[in-house]
C-alpha cells in the first residue's frame, strides 16, 4: 500500500457535464495513464473539495461511482485507495480466464471452489475496530441473572428507531422482542398461533409457492397443515389464497427465491383477505436492507400493525453468526409470545445485545450497510452483464443478495453438475418448491463470493450453457 498522492485536477464549470461526473472520469483517466496506481490513496474527499472550490458532496459521489464501478477502495479509518489489481488498459482488473483454446471450460481438477448458493453474507468486509469495540463494550457488562424475554429494554428502543429511519415501521420500543433469528422468531409464532386446539383439525399455515423451506420445516414441526400458496412475478397471488388459513408466512420487499416485490394494491388486497378471514401476516423483511435501482416500499407491518406480525434479522445484512433477530407485533401479542419464551426457557444472549446495541448506537452498522449496498450492487451487476445477454430470463434482481435465472428443465440438472465439477456450487428453483415444480432455473446468491470468484463463476456458467 503505497501513500497519498496529490493530483493536478481541473474541472471545466461551464461544460454541460455534471462536475461529478467530471470529477470521477478525470480518476479513471489517471488510473489509465498509471498517475494513480493500485494501492495509492486519494485524497480526502474533503481535502480534494477544498483544492478544487467545489462541495464536499461532488467528491463523494464521485468517489462512489468509481467504488461501484470498481476502480476503488474503501478501508476502514484510513481513506479511499486505488483497487488492487487495476490495470492501465483502461478499465478495473478482470480475474484471468481458465479457459483452454477453442473457449472450452477447463475441466480438469478444480484449485478453488465458489459457492454461489444462497443465503450468506460477504461477513469478512465488516470493521474490525467497531467490532472489538462493540465486544469490549458488552464485556463491561455483568452477566445478567433473569434475562428479560423481550430482550434489553435499550436495544429494543434502538431496533424501534432503526426499522423507523429504514423501514418506515411505526413501531416503539414496546412492539419489538429481541430474537436469536428468523427461524427462532417463527418457532415462537408458531408456538403461540399455530397451537392444535382440542377436537379441531390441525391448524393450516400458508407458505410461499416456490418458497422458504425452512418456514415449511418449522410450522410442521409444531404440528400445522402447511398449505402452498402460489406466487408470480410480484409476489404471493392474493386471489389463490383459501379462507381457512391462521397464518401466511410472506417476504412482500423480496419473495424468497423469486425475488417479486409485492406492490402498494396488491398489499392492500392481501391485508384485506387478512382482516376479513381472520389471519395472522407473518412478514419475513429478511434481506429488505439491500435494493438496487427502486425506491423502497413500506412494510406491510407499518400497513396493518394488528394484522402483521414483521420478522428481522442480522444474518444477511452482518452475520448469521452474530444470532440476533427481532420480532415487531401488537403488544398483546408480544405478551402471549414471551410468556411461551418463557415456558421454554428461551432466550437471546445478553453480550450479544450489548454488542449490537454498541454498533446501533454508534452507527457503526448503518455504515456497514451503506457500504455493502454498493459492494453488492457491484456483484449484482457482473451476474446481470454476463449472463443476461444469453437469453435466459433474470428474475428478482431489484434487490437482495441472490436472483433467479429462469432455465428449461432438462437444462438445470446437467448444468449444475457440470458447474460442480468445474468447482462452481449452485442452487436450484426446484429445491424451494413445496409441490411439483412449477417454475425452473438457478437461485444464484452473490454475497459470500467476492467480486473475482463471482466473475470467474459466471463465465464457466454461460461457456456451460452455450456448449453442446
């Protein structure tokens, strides 16, 4: 890593081009000619827009475009640098090919292996300082010997605040219990909602049709009917629920796998049939924090507080590792849930609030995701690029971390073989199917491989795809 560098920089105020579009070619133009060379440090943005009498804000926007496209980097308390590896052919660094002549696929033994699957985040790009220090924070903290059931009051109060400013959620401290998770969070539901009462049928539980298996697991468990309800391409079908269910497990920001967003008319049809059956919404806003090229839409929690019941997690947007979820519903509700959590002696850890209460507090998460937002845009759109030019149809790539390509069904099975030999992991449409599959193709996750392995993985997905 080398250090800062001064640039001789002119922007040109009477051109019709933006200054910050000035600004980030003038970057890329010295990032050609070798004036900024991998691992050099620009200067700071601040400093920069004082050189130049411009605002602050032209050379961050500036510096964001150059991080999206790839030409940048950000580390943590010590500025923006040259990305490793940027050439000076003029553009950013692309992973050699492993290709033999002819554009074949190298098929011999494979020296990495890509994981493309979904359901992980890139947890290695978090800080490090703000995490020790989180950890430091909550090892000052005595252990705690009755254990509240809605969690820390402090952190409940930070979780209301953080769904309010991202989420647009009407909620307050007293609405939210702290969880281990997703999962942990839908087992309670289910122990309180979907309780066999005496001389009844089993109670039935509406999931997403292709959709979350572990939500079918979990309500199975705890003895329900799981009913599939059919999705398309905004989500769950309003009009293909039946009557009878008492509860319909939904992800409106970003139907899992399929990646739909349910629109304003559509929510408002579903929380009706809710209202007039009877129904609890169980609302998964699993990966709601990441959206790409659309302006956000509301929780339905935020639509109908009585009806919905809305489940969060830090597994995607930090960790699964870290453990921490929440659960926003009606209080009454929430006293039936933590009374049940007590019964079975279930709890969240108590350092591990403290820990994310620190990096709430502090602000250290939303900058973590401010900051994997673009990342992840990054990934996005090498999948989107390479693969989308071959014809088949990419499906749910507004947001998230993982989209779907729509494939014929004799395609799938060969091709994620064949890409499991040349050491690529796929998962499969078919898999998340309750039913006999309806809809087919790739459940293609970007967010545990870096930006290399995920080029690298979708040049041997389209060679595979346009050999013979």
């Amino acid at each position: 890593m080398r250090g800062h560098i001064d640039l001789p920089l002119t922007l040109d105020r009477s051109s019709p081009v933006p200054l910050t579009a000035q600004l980030a070619e003038l970057l890329r133009q010295a990032m050609r000619t070798g004036g900024l060379r991998a691992g050099e440090r620009l200067p700071s943005s601040r400093g920069l827009a004082s050189v130049l009498g411009v605002s602050r804000t032209v050379v961050m926007v500036a510096y964001q475009q150059l991080y999206a496209e790839g030409w940048v980097d950000g580390r943590h308390g010590s500025g923006t640098y040259v990305a490793d590896g940027v050439d000076h052919g003029g553009r950013p660094a692309r992973p050699e090919r492993r290709e033999r002549p002819g554009g074949r696929v190298r098929t011999g033994p494979v020296d990495r292996v890509i994981d493309l699957r979904p359901g992980r985040p890139w947890a290695s790009a978090y800080d490090m300082a703000a995490w020790r220090r989180a950890w430091r924070a909550a090892g000052a903290l005595p252990p705690d010997d009755r254990p509240d059931p809605y969690g820390h009051p402090r952190l409940r109060e930070l979780l209301a605040e953080h769904l309010r400013r991202a989420r647009s959620v009407p909620a307050s401290a007293h609405d939210v219990m702290v969880t281990r998770g997703t999962g942990n969070g839908l087992d309670l539901i289910a122990a309180v909602l979907l309780r066999p009462r005496p001389g009844e049928p089993a109670p039935r539980a509406g999931v997403e049709e292709p959709g979350y298996r572990k939500a079918r697991g979990i309500f199975a468990a705890r003895g329900a009917e799981i009913v599939p309800c059919p999705v398309d391409d905004q989500g769950v079908i309003v009009e293909a629920l039946p009557d009878d269910l008492r509860v319909l497990y939904t992800t409106p920001a970003h139907q899992y796998p399929m990646g739909g967003r349910l629109p304003i008319p559509r929510r408002e049809r579903l929380l009706a049939w809710a209202r007039r059956t009877g129904a609890i919404l169980v609302e998964d806003d699993y990966d709601a924090e990441f959206r790409y090229d659309v302006a956000p839409l509301p929780a339905l929690y935020g639509l109908d507080p009585g009806r919905v019941v809305l489940l969060g997690t830090l597994s995607k947007s930090l960790s699964p590792d870290v453990g921490l979820g929440w659960l926003v519903a009606s209080e009454d509700l929430l006293d039936l849930i933590a009374r049940v959590r007590e019964d079975l002696t279930d709890r969240t850890s108590g350092p591990v609030q403290a820990a994310v209460a620190t990096l709430l507090e502090r602000g250290d998460l939303d900058r973590h995701l401010r900051r994997m937002r673009l990342e992840y845009a990054r990934r996005r759109a090498i999948i989107v690029e390479t693969l989308g030019p071959l014809g088949p149809l990419v499906r749910g790539d507004t947001a998230g971390l993982h989209m779907v390509i729509e494939l014929p069904a004799e395609v799938v099975p060969r091709l994620v073989e064949r890409a499991r030999r040349h050491g690529v992991l796929l998962d499969t449409v078919d898999r998340h199917h309750h039913g006999p599959p309806r809809v087919h193709g790739l459940v293609v996750g970007y967010g545990s491989a870096s930006q290399a392995d995920v080029r690298h993985a979708c040049t041997v997905i389209r060679r595979l795809l346009a050999a013979p």
